[in-house]
C-alpha cells in the first residue's frame, strides 16, 4: 500500500526546507554569511541568501532559500557578482529556492544577494541590500 502526503500552500507550518544551501552548492561549500530577506511593511521573515565558500576550488555560491510562500511560485532571486569575473544570476518562478549560482572569487571580494516577491508582486530585498550596488560585499 502506498502512502500519499498532500500538502496546501500556505496551509501553516511545513517541514524543513528540502533543499539546504549546502547541498544545493554541493561538497566542499561552507557557510560564510546569509542575510534575511524581510518584508518592510510587516517584519516577516520571507527567506534567507546564504552565501557559502568551496577553500578548495575558491569558488563561491549564493542560494535564496523561502521561508514564507515556500511551495508557492513567487520570483525569486540570487546572484553572485566575484570581483575578478563575470556575475552570475538566477532568477524566476519558484517553489522553494533560487539558485545555486556559483561563481570564481578566489582571495577577491564578491557583491552578493537575493530578494523574492509575495504572491502579490511586491518586490521584498535582502535585509544589506546596498542601494548604490544592490548587493551586501564579503571578500575572502
């Protein structure tokens, strides 16, 4: 007999999110930073931009994962900008996550960050969001 699991977006509470920042970059990644993504009007966590380190390859890869409206398609977006390479966007209709975006940063600086929309449209960005770049800046 075979068990069927039904789930209602929106319906409160849900498991954790089945796609971890670490394992959507892969092996050797590590967690360097993340940065929530509220909404302005309410305070509500919407979702996390992580942004996550491979030592070995000097590669680095950013990921928005959603708190709110997880299984919900709402754009949302992640992008990795390394200082000595060309940046990289992901960014669409999504249930659970955008990216992994991944990107060469080597012992260089990187702009990062992430933002989503609620089901209304409303454009909601990381909490560092620089104005002037878009993006929060880590080097390593």
């Amino acid at each position: 007999m075979a068990a069927v699991l039904a789930w209602t977006p929106g319906s409160g509470a849900r498991a954790a999110d089945p796609y971890p920042a670490a394992t959507l970059c892969g092996p050797g990644f590590s967690a360097v930073d993340q940065d929530p993504i509220h909404d302005a009007a309410t305070g509500r966590l919407l979702g996390t931009v992580h942004l996550l380190h491979n030592p070995f390859t000097g590669y680095g890869c950013t990921v928005t994962l959603k708190s709110a409206y997880a299984g919900v398609l709402t754009r949302t977006q992640v992008y990795l900008a390394p200082e000595a390479s060309t940046s990289v966007v992901d960014e669409g209709h999504r249930l659970w996550a955008a990216g992994p975006v991944r990107g060469y940063v080597g012992g260089g600086c990187a702009i990062w960050g992430g933002a989503m929309t609620d089901p209304a449209g409303v454009l909601h960005r990381h909490d560092r969001a620089n104005p002037a770049i878009g993006g929060a800046v880590t080097c390593f």
